[in-house]
C-alpha cells in the first residue's frame, strides 16, 4: 500500500484566516515532505521532514508553518496568506535512507488545492 | 542551466506508436533517478525507477546513461490511457533527501 491521504482536498480561505493542511501516511515511511505546484509548473520543495525533525526549509515564508505531530502525521498551518499562495499544495513520504547512497522514491497523496481570497 | 532538463513537448502520438522521452541533469553526484507521470489536476504518480542497468516495466522502458547525465523513457504500444505529463526526476548524492523535478514533458495520445 503506497498510499498517502490528505485533507481536505479543496480550501478557500481569505487573507486573515488561519487554516491548516493535514497529511497522513501508514507506511512506516520516516521522511515527509510538503511542497507546493502551480499549474503547468513542476512540484516545489517547501519543507522536509526527517525522523519527525524538520531538515530542509527551502527559504519559505514564516505564514507557512509545518509541524510533525509523529511519524504518520505532518501538518501546514496557513496564516495570513496572499492570493499569489493558491496552489495545489502536495504532501509526499519516503522511507528515509539519510547517510546511504541512492534513495527510495517519494509518494505523493491527491494534494489540497488552496485559493487564497 | 536547469539542474533537470525536459522537452516540453508537446508530443502528439497516434494510438500504438513508440514515443521516447529524454532528460539531462546536471548534478554528477546524483544518485536515484524516477520518471512520475502526472494526470491534470492530479499528484504526480511514481512510473518507475531508472537503474544503471536499465528497466523494464511492461511497455515501459527506462535506461539511464551516467556518463552522459542522461535518462530516457521508451513507451510501447502507446494506449490512449499514457496521455499525461511526464515528469524525470533526480535525487541528489549522499544523504541527500531532496528530488528535483524536470518541467515536465505532455504527451497525448490520438485515437
């Protein structure tokens, strides 16, 4: 089973809520990832997680907020976003090789789509 | 230059035709390749993985070529079902736990 869920799969929200995404994986998979498509772009890399502790934050701004809850579970918390966020926001797992050459791949769940108001 | 290159395409491909994909990157140190296929409005889905070897999976062949920085995806026998976007995807050396995404690569198959 490679599946991973996300919720929910749709998002409106105005520039003064707050909101978060959720992403949920029961592989046993180690890594987890968050990153954000715009349309006819490819994937972005916003945040990595490795053993529950963040390891990449590729520069995103502080109204992105991750947090790892445990090994299964990887929240977004959205504050204060801008109408140029809205995107198809994609959580992906791994098993995490860090250390060893190579690299398993990635499974991506369905994404929520954001439009920011 | 792009760390992972694609032709955009499009490719228009009749039904059971042979279509070959190519990809570059630029990373010598990157050690695990991929080819994703994504559907519109959809996550991208992993195809297949690309070993030094070459692959086989079913109509769908991958070789990669790491003296040239060079991966290919042969479809067979295309069937109107592998009209998607084609993503090459590279993970990078030791201990690297980040993927890089070609732009991609639309193939539609015609009936």
């Amino acid at each position: 089973d490679t599946e991973v869920t996300q919720t929910p799969k749709h998002l409106v929200m105005g520039m003064t809520n707050k909101k978060s995404l959720k992403c949920e994986q029961h592989m046993g998979h180690r890594a987890m990832y968050w990153y954000k498509q715009k349309a006819k772009k490819p994937p972005e890399l916003m945040f990595v997680y490795s053993y529950e502790k963040l390891s990449i934050n590729e520069s995103v701004p502080s109204r992105f907020s991750p947090e790892c809850p445990n090994s299964s579970l990887l929240n977004l918390h959205l504050h204060a976003l801008q109408p140029e966020d809205s995107a198809l926001y994609l959580c992906a797992s791994s098993q995490d090789r860090v250390g060893l050459a190579g690299g398993p791949p990635q499974y991506f769940g369905p994404g929520t789509r954001l439009t920011v108001l | 230059r792009k760390e992972v290159e694609q032709d955009p395409g499009p490719f228009n491909v009749p039904e059971g035709a042979t279509v070959a994909f190519n990809c570059t990157y630029s990373n010598s140190a990157s050690q695990s390749f991929f080819w994703y296929r994504q559907d519109c409005r959809k996550e991208p889905k992993l195809l297949m993985s690309v070993y030094s070897s070459g692959n086989e999976d079913g109509r769908f062949t991958a070789q990669l070529n790491r003296a040239s920085q060079y991966i290919s995806l042969l479809i067979r026998d295309s069937k109107l079902s592998d009209s998607a976007t084609y993503l090459c995807v590279v993970r990078g050396g030791f201990g690297n736990e980040k993927l890089t995404f070609g732009t991609g690569t639309r193939l539609t198959i015609i009936p």
